[in-house]
C-alpha cells in the first residue's frame, strides 16, 4: 500500500451481499427500510464503478444503514447478525485487498456480555480496527453502566470506536405528537443524538477516566463544531463552574470544551467547506478523517458519493499536509493499519 497515492474512505457503509438477503428474508420490513435500492451497498459492481472514479480511492468498511440490528432483533439474533455481517466483511477484505483496506465491527449492542466476545473475535482473528455502535441502545445512552466494559476493553486495544447517529421516526418532535414528520428525526434528530452521546461520555467521565479512547463521530461531530461557543459559555464559564447545579463539571480535570476536542469526526456533511472548516477550528486537522456518507453523498455529479465532499476538502483554507492528513494520515494512524 502506498500512502502517497491513497484516498482512504475511514467511513464507508457496506451491506454484504449474503447478509443483505438474509436480511430480506427474516425481516422484510426492515430490509425495505434499511436498503431502499442502494444498490452499491451490496452490489459490488456498482461499488467499484463509483470508487474507479476516483484513483488511489480505498474503503474502512462499516455496516449500514440504519435502524441498528438491536431495533428489529432480539439478544440472540443481534449475536447471529453481528457474526454474519463481520464474517462476510473479513471476506470481502480478503478477496478485494485493493479496495478495501479493514473494517469496523458491527456488536450485539443490546448483549453486552456477547458484545464483548464479539469485539475480542473481529479484533483478533478478523483482524478489524474498531468497533461500530449507535448513538443510543434502545434508547439506552452511551454511558449506561452495562456498556463500561466495552470502553474500557477499547482503550486497552488502543482502537477507536465509530458512533453512528439513530433516532427512530417514533421519536415525536412535538410531545402532543405519536410520529416525527417530515423525516426530521433523521435529518436534524440525527446531528442531535450525535452531540447527546458525545455530551454523553464527556460529563459522565468516561473521557477523563480514558484519556486515550478514540471515538469517530459520523457526519463530523454533529452540532459541537457550530456551537463551540456556547458549549464555552454555558459549560465552561467560571459562573457555571462554580453554580451548585454543575457538580458534573467541577470532576473534570480539563474545561468542557477540550474533551470535545478528543473525538474524531469525519466528513460526511456533503460537501460545505466553511462548516468542515468549523470542525477544523475546533480540532484541527488532526482529528478529522475523510468519509462521504458511501453510498450516499453526491447526487449533483451523476456517482451517488464523493466529489462534493472531495472538492469540499480541497477548498479549505489548510495546508497540503494538513488536507493529507484528512484525506489519508489521520486514518492510517488512528486505525494502525500498516502503509
């Protein structure tokens, strides 16, 4: 692998072809929803034809879409699942060595117990590079006791965890309403449970306890980049560190704000370069990683993903060395995968 010809999607969601029948036949419902013709998702033709657009172009794959499998599948069968969709990724990474360079593991999110075999199986004999989870179990958060485990067993591997964004259209955006409307759960509920979870670790000390834990937000940090400066004022003023409401605040070793500076994020805002900009002035170039929301992203171009957010990149007002470090470096470092 040579890094100076690589694009490295750290992001890239994946439906494997055999999982993605079982799917259609055990839980048709969900397969309507989840899958909807996205086609490059588990074809892998139409894959390769987006990714031959654009060269040196490599994939961290991810299972996707949403609803996460503990929404439509008991204890057991999440296990079944999870097992299904990383046995096939570890395939798919043998057989197309050029095109994809690792995967993150799907986890039996509502089993924790069988979550932790699960991370230790698709670490050490798939060889995967991190685990995937959602921004709530069930409506559980991220912080819930029973997941502990899961995130001290990450900072001991030294591997980061991906959170992807998931709020059920039963989520009512008016509490005199049964249903969201007009898809606002997934649109802007989404960047929403994005910043709650990351919120989440933050204040419960999780990040103060792990300071090494690497978490990859989806959709590059949801709402944080925008609102630095109200996280500042009303987290991190000395007002409200001293109020007696803000104990949370006062067992923290560092201001708010800078363990929001820990988590990574990537790209996938489809394109707007003075919003990935935002993200750059709250952490840098060295913790944002280069994802396009695959096979999603770019619907302006003709191939459903990444020119937008490529040439979205490319006009930030950063170095070359920093725009590598976005588009290959950060990736490299952040999942140890070998050049």
């Amino acid at each position: 692998m040579k890094s100076d010809s690589l694009i490295i999607d750290a992001y890239a969601h994946i439906s494997p072809p055999r999982y993605t029948e079982f799917i259609r036949q055990k839980y048709p419902v969900m397969y309507n929803n989840m899958l909807g013709g996205c086609v490059p998702l588990y074809n892998m033709d139409e894959r390769f034809k987006i990714m031959d657009a654009y060269e040196g172009l490599v994939q961290v794959l991810t299972i996707g879409p949403v609803p996460p499998i503990e929404h439509f599948a008991n204890e057991q069968q999440t296990v079944e699942l999870a097992r299904m969709a990383n046995d096939e990724m570890a395939e798919l990474i043998s057989k197309y060595r050029s095109r994809f360079v690792t995967a993150i593991a799907l986890l039996p999110m509502n089993n924790p117990d069988a979550a932790l075999e699960e991370t230790d199986r698709a670490i050490n004999q798939l060889g995967f590079r991190g685990i995937y989870v959602h921004t709530n179990i069930n409506g559980k958060p991220l912080d819930s006791p029973e997941f502990l485990p899961l995130w001290d067993k990450m900072a001991k591997y030294n591997l980061p965890i991906y959170i992807h964004p998931w709020r059920s259209d039963s989520v009512a955006d008016y509490p005199v309403e049964q249903t969201t409307k007009y898809n606002i759960a997934s649109i802007f509920g989404w960047p929403y449970e994005t910043t709650v979870a990351m919120t989440r670790f933050v204040f419960s000390g999780i990040l103060e306890k792990y300071p090494n834990l690497k978490i990859v937000t989806h959709h590059c940090g949801g709402m944080v980049p925008f609102y630095q400066q109200r996280i500042y004022q009303h987290y991190g003023s000395a007002s409200m560190r001293s109020g007696e409401k803000s104990s949370f605040i006062k067992k923290l070793s560092k201001a708010p704000l800078e363990y929001y500076k820990m988590f990574y994020n990537d790209t996938a805002i489809h394109g707007n370069t003075h919003a990935l900009m935002s993200a750059y002035d709250l952490c840098g170039a060295d913790h944002i990683v280069f994802g396009a929301d695959m096979p999603l992203g770019d619907h302006y171009f003709g191939l459903r993903s990444y020119r937008q957010t490529i040439k979205a990149i490319e006009a930030m007002q950063i170095t070359p060395e920093e725009k590598r470090k976005i588009f290959v470096d950060n990736a490299l470092k952040l999942l140890r995968i070998p050049v």
